[in-house]
C-alpha cells in the first residue's frame, strides 16, 4: 500500500462517511419497508452514487468499477456499513459474488453476469444454510444435484436464512453432487437464475421482527453445466475462499454501525439534560462510554488486520475467527450500552438503535456462531504449539 492509496482512501472514506450520513440514513426507514418505494428509492441512491464518483469503489475497473484494492478498501467499508443500506447503495453489495465468479466461474458466467453484477442491474443470494442442517456442518447438506443426460444438473432441496432471496437474480447453492452424507468431497457450488422453473421463494423469515431472510426451494431446477462455480466436488475450498473475505467485510460493517452508536450515545449523554445537569456528568454513563470505546478500540485493529491478511492472499483463518467474534460482540455490546443512556426513547423507533442492537445479537449468531470460531481459533493455536512441542 503506497502513501498515495493511503491518503486517497482517506479522502474516499470520509465523502462515502458523508454520503451514507447524508444521503442513506434518511431513508432508511423506508427502504427498510421494501416494496415498490424502496426499490425507486434504491435506484436513485445509486443514480447519487455514481454521480458522486463513489459507485462500487473495490471491484475491477474493466467492468466498471473503481478497481480500489481490498486493503485500502477496508475504511470505507467500515463507513458503507454504518448503515445496512450502504454498501446496496454504493454498488458495493456484491463484492463477494464478483470475486467469487471472477475466480471461478465459467467464460460463460463471466461473460454473461459480472458486467451486470457490478453495474447493479443484476442480484445475487448465497444459499448454504437448510432448515435440517446447521450451517456450521456443511458436510451433511441434503440438497442434491444429479447429472442430466447430455450434460447440466437438475438441483433438488431447500435452504433457509438466504438473505435478499427475493429480489435476487441469481442464486450461488451447495449442493451434493456425488458421493454420500458427510463425505468431504462431493459437494459442489452451482449458479441459478431464480426465473429458472421449480425455483420458489417459500416464506419470508423475520429476523426479530426484520425482513431480508427467506426460505428457498429448488424442485427439479434444470442449471446448465457451465453454470458450475469451480470444480465439481470441490465447493468447500471456494467457500471458504469467500467466507474469509466475507466475514472481513461484515466486520468491517458491523464496525462502523458500532460506532454510529457510540456517536449517538455520546450526543445523548452531552444534549440530555436533567435537573442535576447533563447525563454526561453522571459516572455511570461515563463508565458506558468508556466501556464502549475500549470495545471499539481494542476490535478495530483486529479486523484490519484480518483484512490486510486477506488482501494479501494469506492464510488468516485466526484473524479472520478472532474479527468476526469481536466485531459483533462489539456491535451488540456498545448498541446495547447506547440504549441504555437513551433510555426508553432508545426502545422506540425515533432512533436506529433497535436495529442496530438486533443487527448485533444476529450477528453472533449469522455467519458462524460465536462457538464456532471459538473452538476453530483455538484448536488451531494448540495446534500449532503441538507441533512446536519437541518430545524429551
């Protein structure tokens, strides 16, 4: 990273910063809505965003793009997440698929959908996730996808807690294409067109209380053979190419939310006043700013460097473990500190506080359970110190 890409992050950041403040946040009760509003409001935050110089800032100029590398990329998507809305309006969102079908996909997937994806006329969803199987046990994914004679697959199965389903374009599923339940090998990654016949938005799934999750269904869903994403029989090693980058990112989001509560809590604690003068005098609020700042402080630097690592093609499975972890404990422990100081205007919906305290409990939950990086990071510590161990 050279002093000049520092500096012109820098100078990103804080015009992204100002248009999710300025722009974004006003309206995000509505584009929290959906419906026919919230899509003619979407486009028009795009329409700002490219006007703006700042649409979809990390993926490859030759597809339009602004071709910023990853490491660099890191602040200012702390400063889209500050609201869930940014990166959508930033033509950011789909990071992650492009990266993905850039490395993996086909001449005819690449062809056909990243100009799209990166200019945002098209969607995508990730389905990995069934309602009979924990996502943290990918090996037992009963979703099945046989070979049809003269080439392609026919995908049967159903998969739940695929976010943004319903708007999607385009579905990227896990499914079993040989061997048997448990069996390493055998699964493999699959492109879907939703318009594709048997394919079904089963349910809506609220989040507490929000939208964005669903339940999908594929029934017979005929997918052409070079709708393959990598080889077949070896989706876990690009899903876990992607989920290395995505949990980053998501770090990086949960991040920036966390300090949009920390800003409104220190707002709170200074303008609130009482008869024996500001919340801000008061210890107990002093110790709730301080306790949250610690949190703040102490996260961000472990998911930098969870970023800079990933940036770098490495091996970062501990870093990325140790950034996801903290950054939701972070964003659920300084959203829940904020509303305590707002009181019960911090329960209510005048503020985005309720969303960003739910967006943090979710978060130990979506993308891998807090357990689950707890004992993958440390299995991998001892490990490597068991190795280091020379018998006597």
């Amino acid at each position: 990273m050279t002093e000049h890409d520092v500096t012109s992050g820098d100078l990103l950041r804080e015009r992204v910063s100002a248009f999710v403040r300025d722009r974004v946040v006003p309206c995000e009760t509505r584009l929290d809505a959906g419906g026919p509003d919230a899509r003619e409001l979407r486009e028009r935050l795009r329409t700002e965003a490219r006007a703006a110089g700042l649409w979809a800032l990390p993926l490859p100029t030759e597809l339009g793009g602004g071709g910023m590398p990853l490491d660099v990329y890191a602040s200012v998507a702390e400063a889209e997440g500050a609201s869930d809305h940014g990166p959508t309006a930033l033509g950011s969102a789909s990071l992650l698929d492009v990266t993905m079908l850039a490395r993996h996909g086909s001449a005819r997937i690449r062809s056909a959908y990243l100009p799209g994806l990166v200019s945002g006329d098209l969607r995508t969803c990730y389905a990995m996730t069934e309602p009979d199987t924990p996502g943290t046990e990918p090996l037992l994914t009963a979703t099945r996808a046989e070979r049809r004679t003269g080439g392609g697959w026919t995908v049967t199965g159903r998969k739940w807690f695929v976010s943004n389903a319903r708007d999607a374009d385009l579905v990227t599923v896990l499914a079993r294409t040989g061997g048997t339940t448990g069996d390493r090998d055998g699964l493999s990654l699959l492109l879907v067109p939703t318009r594709s016949p048997g394919f079904r938005v089963v349910r809506d799934l609220p989040v507490l209380g929000a939208t964005g999750q669903y339940e999908i269904e594929f029934d017979g869903v005929e997918v052409d053979e070079d709708h393959l994403v990598g080889e077949a029989g070896r989706a876990l090693a690009v899903a876990g190419e992607r989920l290395q980058l995505g949990r980053t990112l998501r770090a990086l989001r949960w991040i920036g939310q966390a300090q949009r509560a920390f800003d409104l809590m220190c707002e709170r604690a200074v303008e609130r006043q009482g008869v024996r003068g500001p919340l801000a005098d008061r210890q107990l609020v002093q110790q709730h700013v301080f306790e949250a700042l610690l949190a703040l402080r102490t996260t961000r630097p472990l998911v930098y460097e969870a970023m800079a690592l990933v940036a770098e093609g490495r091996d970062a499975h501990v870093e990325v473990g140790l950034a996801k972890t903290a950054a939701a404990r972070t964003l659920q422990e300084v959203a829940d500190r904020a509303v305590q100081v707002f009181g019960a205007a911090g329960l209510g919906p005048d503020t985005p506080l309720p969303a960003l305290l739910r967006t943090g409990r979710t978060a130990r939950i979506l993308d891998g359970p807090d357990e689950q990086h707890v004992s993958s990071v440390a299995r991998r510590v001892l490990r490597s110190r068991q190795g280091a161990v020379t018998p006597a």
